[in-house]
C-alpha cells in the first residue's frame, strides 16, 4: 500500500466492511510505541450524531416556492 502525495491511502475493503467504516465515518489515529493504529471513532461527532436523528424526518410536501413564501418577511 502506498500514501498519495496528498497523504492518503485506501482502507482494505474486508477492514471497512469489518470496523463498518462508511463514507462520512469518522476516524482517529493512535500513536501507540512504535506504530499508528486506525480507529473508528464512537458515535461520531457531536454533529453527525445531530443531523444523522433528523435524516429523513421532513414530512411536509409542499414546493420549494411554498417554503420560501413562509420563510420571507412580508413587506
């Protein structure tokens, strides 16, 4: 495995499907002696654990003209 001139490398497969590391998971690097662990971080952040609640609750069907129109001061 080799790291890109940006720093980046690509997680094995088998290792993202074995930790459940996804698009958007967030990670921490563990200095540890002589070698770096990757770890998936718990929970995620404070912010993915916000909005990740809130994905899919929208249930009003209306367009976004309406929603504007409730958004806009009048006058």
């Amino acid at each position: 495995m080799r790291v890109t001139t940006k720093g980046q490398v690509t997680i094995p497969q088998h290792i993202r499907e074995k930790l459940g590391i996804t698009p958007a998971t967030e990670v921490d690097f563990v200095e540890e002696e002589d070698r770096i662990l990757l770890v998936k971080r718990k929970g995620g952040g404070a912010a993915t654990r916000k909005f990740t609640k809130l994905r899919g609750v929208a249930t009003v069907k209306m367009t976004t003209e309406e929603i504007m129109a409730l958004t806009r001061k009048d006058g």
